[in-house]
C-alpha cells in the first residue's frame, strides 16, 4: 500500500498532538463508521513508534506516518491519502483502489 500526506494533513497533526520531530503516527482499522470503502469500521490514529513490521512508513518534516503489518486486513487492496477539512477541522482519509 501507499501511504500519503498532504501540507496541511502534516500541519494539523504537528499542531493538534503537539508532536515534535522523531514523533509517529499510526494509522489503523477499528470498529464502526465507515470510510469511502469500507463500511462498519473507520480509520483510527495514535500517537506511537512504528515496529520493526511495517505495512507502510513515511518520514514527513521530521514526523513518522505509518501502518502495522497486524492491519493489513483493513488496508488490503487500497492505498491510504491524508489530507485535512479546513470545514470540519479534522484530518480526511481517502482510500484508492492500488
């Protein structure tokens, strides 16, 4: 899978989690809501240190975005854009079929 992030995705996760360089997020599936491809189950993120297992990572102005190869299940078949709702104050996630 691909994993992308946009400027201002990268901006409002540094401002909003107060991350400094050397810092992770970890994109995962958990249960409920939806996405535009999947239906009873939505993106989730936290602050952490990818493993050694990686399914995607990208180092972004110092800050590592990535997911777990344990969430291949979610992100199987898609690749993941980042981007941020200047509306709804929130990141966007928007799978695309690779």
């Amino acid at each position: 899978m691909n994993l992308t992030i946009s400027d201002k995705g990268q901006a409002w996760f540094k401002s909003e989690l107060n991350l400094k360089d050397g810092d992770g997020i970890r994109f995962f599936g958990k249960y409920g809501g939806s996405t535009n491809v999947h239906v009873g189950f939505t993106t989730g993120m936290t602050i952490a240190e990818p493993s050694t297992n990686t399914l995607a990572k990208i180092e972004v102005n110092g800050i590592t975005y990535f997911t777990e190869e344990s969430d291949e299940w979610f992100f199987h078949g898609f690749d993941l854009a980042v981007d941020y709702d200047e509306k709804l104050d929130e990141p966007t996630y928007t799978y695309t079929a690779k």
